[in-house]
C-alpha cells in the first residue's frame, strides 16, 4: 500500500510541477473541497465552490478596502439602510 501512495504521490507532483502560483492554489483548493466533503453538510456544498470561493475572496477585499455599507454583518447593513 505504501509503494502505491509514494507512486501516486510522485504522479501528483510531475502533474502541478510547473504551475503558477494561482493554478497551485486552485488545485490546493480542490483537494480542500474532497478532503472536507465528506464532513461538510452537503447542503453547504456550494461554498467550495470555484465561483462562491471567488465570490468570497471579492468580499474580502471589499471589507479590507472598507467598500461595504455597515459592519460587513446583515444586521450592520440593514441597520445603514434603515437610517
């Protein structure tokens, strides 16, 4: 067993060799997705999602540029919308 995973890992590094940095962190991210798909609700699936990953990084970056409306919580932007 221990000859197939050394082989399988040595397969996996050949393949990322050479890929740039923002590809690395994609594949990184996939192998978060399977390694937590069995312990995450599937009902919560979507946020490993490529696309909601990205969302959430946008987010990030607009809260760090201070370019939200509030605190960055629901309650903090209903509560600007209100006043």
């Amino acid at each position: 067993m221990q000859a197939v995973k050394t082989r399988l890992a040595e397969e996996i590094m050949e393949e990322i060799d050479g890929l740039s940095k923002e590809k690395l962190k994609e594949v990184l991210g996939f192998v978060s997705y399977i390694k937590a798909k069995e312990t995450i609700d599937p009902t919560q699936a979507y946020f490993w999602t490529k696309g909601w990953q990205k969302m959430e990084a946008e987010a990030d970056k607009d809260k760090k540029a201070r370019k939200i409306i509030g605190d960055g919580t629901a309650k903090g932007l209903i509560r600007e919308l209100k006043s």
